[in-house]
C-alpha cells in the first residue's frame, strides 16, 4: 500500500521543505496513528500524478484551490508516493 502525500504548503510560493529532501533522498518515514513506517518516495508524474490528484480530491477538494494558488507563484503541488520498506 502506497501513501500518497501533497506538498501543498497551502498553495504558497514555495514546496515545503520536505519535497526538497525526498528529491534528494527517497529513503522516508511516515507517521500513521503515532507508528512510524519507514518509506521509501518518489515525486510522481504525468498521468500518474494526475490519477493520485484526482484521488485525493474526491476526499479534499480544495487541493484544486491550492493547486491555482500555487500556479500563480510560478509552482504546482507536488505529490509523492510514499511507499513502506
């Protein structure tokens, strides 16, 4: 099962800085009711990013609202796809 995680940063100038060092080190850990779990992520992509945006719409539709505040700063809302080790 792959977690998948939204760098909105609420639609603001920039990724938050998280984005910047799973670019640089794919090896993660996420937090699930207080248990970590190490990860291993990726940015995703095209048409893969597209499908997980659509996903995470259906339960959070204002990522649409940051997606265009991002935009217009020059950026888009990253996704990654967190994946357990």
């Amino acid at each position: 099962m792959e977690y998948l995680v939204m760098g909105s940063h609420a639609g603001g100038p920039r990724d938050p800085y998280w984005v910047s060092n799973l670019r640089a080190d794919p090896a993660s850990e996420v937090h699930v009711r207080r248990q970590a779990h190490a990860t291993t992520g990726r940015i995703l992509d095209g048409a893969e990013r597209d499908e997980a945006m659509a996903l995470i719409a259906r339960k959070r539709t204002q990522i649409y609202n940051y997606e265009a505040h991002a935009r217009a700063h020059g950026r888009r809302v990253e996704i990654a796809a967190l994946l357990p080790v």
